[in-house]
C-alpha cells in the first residue's frame, strides 16, 4: 500500500487533546515544516471497543468531505500499534473553550457559528453523510476565528435515499428525540443538534440538563424552557426549527 507519510517524518509539539482511543499532537513535517495536528488510535483501544469500523468510516468521511468550513484530513497511516490521523491544525482549538471563557455568546455571534454549522452540515448531508456527534468540543476555531466541524469518529453513511439508522451513539445532551426512543433516524439528527447547539451558544449549558434517566425524558418530550435573557429572534429560531424537524 503506498503512503504519503510514516510517524518518521514528524517532529512533535504540545498536546492538544485526549480521548478514550488516543491523543492529538501538534506536529510538524521535518522536511518542509508544515504545521498540523496528529491524532493517534490505539489499535488495543480500538480492537477492544470494537471500534474498527468506526475509523474505517471516519477515514473514508476524512478523505470524502472537501469543505472549508469542515476540517481537513490530509492523510491516514497507521503502524503495529496505532492508527495516525494527519489533520488540519485550528490553532484556537475548540469553541467549547470559547464558550467557558465568556460563559455564553451574544446573539450576533451564536448566530455566526450557527451559520457555519449550517453550511457544514449541509455539505455533509448531500455527500450522504450524517455527523451524529455536533456539539461545541467537536467543533474547532481555525487562526481567522472561523469554525471547523471535526471528529467525524461517530459519523455514517446513508448508502440508500431510503436507509434508515437505529444506532445509538452521541453525546447524551445532544441526542435526537429518535435515539433516545431507539427509533429509525437520518439526517434529522443532525439538524436536531443544530438547536441544541444553538441553545447552548445561547445560555451557556445545554437545553436539558439532569441526570441521564431525567435528560433522556426531557429530550423523548422535547421538554425545555428558555432563559428570562434569551431573545424572541433566539426563542423564534429554536422553536421554529424543532417544529420543522418535527414535520420531517
């Protein structure tokens, strides 16, 4: 098999983040000093999760997907031990961080991002891609302050206009109203995460927190309630778009 790159033609820098499966470096190629992250799996971690699918489908996703508002993947290796991911580096890291710092956006800028997230996401569904895991530490600040949708690890494939998924797999507070009932979906819940996102942006937390048993049963009953501070364009916004995913 022919590779552009082996773990030989890297010299590393900082961490920039860490996961059940590996880690990200930021990297440089020793020959031409190009910059980017390195995200490394442990093929242990994988076979034991039985997770190889899952990468099979983040690299095929990785390699797909030619949007700049999306992360880029410029190659995948791997050795005995591990799998490496050569991505585009976003040296502001994630919006999550952003968030924390100022604690929740103005209207202004949420709906920026929102935007980009849009146009994103738009761009994955008419490559018949559903992300299935949108939420602010998947999504990264490249050097102009612009988004980067990233982590494709949970993402599928809608082989057929009439597929259909049941998997269940996300983040808790941003799963669809379909998972957590364990009913069929397809792009909706990426759409779902959109308000969820949204809202989030907004207040600082997500629409319903708890423990899991009470968040699953506020998601099954789309049950939220707005901050006294959110906006009637805000409030406009997230109501409108759950009554249209819930026509779809």
């Amino acid at each position: 098999e022919d590779r552009l790159f082996t773990i030989d033609d890297f010299e590393f820098g900082r961490p920039l983040g860490k996961g059940a499966f590996g880690i990200v470096y930021l990297a440089r190629l020793k020959k031409t000093k190009f910059i980017c992250a390195l995200k490394m799996l442990h093929k242990s971690k994988i076979n034991e999760y039985s997770m190889a699918e899952q990468v099979k489908i983040e690299t095929e996703s990785g390699f797909k997907l030619n949007h700049p508002l999306i992360l880029t993947m410029y190659d995948v290796f791997h050795d005995e031990k591990r799998f490496y991911f050569m991505l585009e580096y976003a040296p502001h890291g994630q919006l999550y961080r952003f968030l924390q710092k100022v604690r929740r956006f103005s209207d202004r800028l949420a709906a920026s991002y929102i935007y980009q997230i849009c146009h994103a996401l738009e761009y994955c569904h008419s490559k018949s891609i559903i992300h299935r895991d949108l939420k602010p530490e998947n999504i990264l600040v490249d050097c102009c302050g612009n988004l980067k949708l990233a982590d494709f690890g949970w993402s599928t494939k809608i082989r057929h206009a009439d597929t259909m998924n049941t998997t269940a797999c996300g983040t808790l507070d941003y799963l669809a109203p379909e998972i957590v009932g364990h009913k069929q979906y397809q792009y909706q819940v990426d759409n779902w995460c959109v308000g969820v996102l949204a809202f989030e942006l907004l207040a600082g937390r997500a629409p319903f927190e708890g423990t899991d048993d009470e968040t699953k049963s506020k998601i099954a009953t789309i049950n939220y309630k707005f901050p006294d501070y959110f906006s009637q364009p805000a409030r406009r916004f997230i109501d409108n778009l759950r009554k249209i995913i819930e026509m779809n």
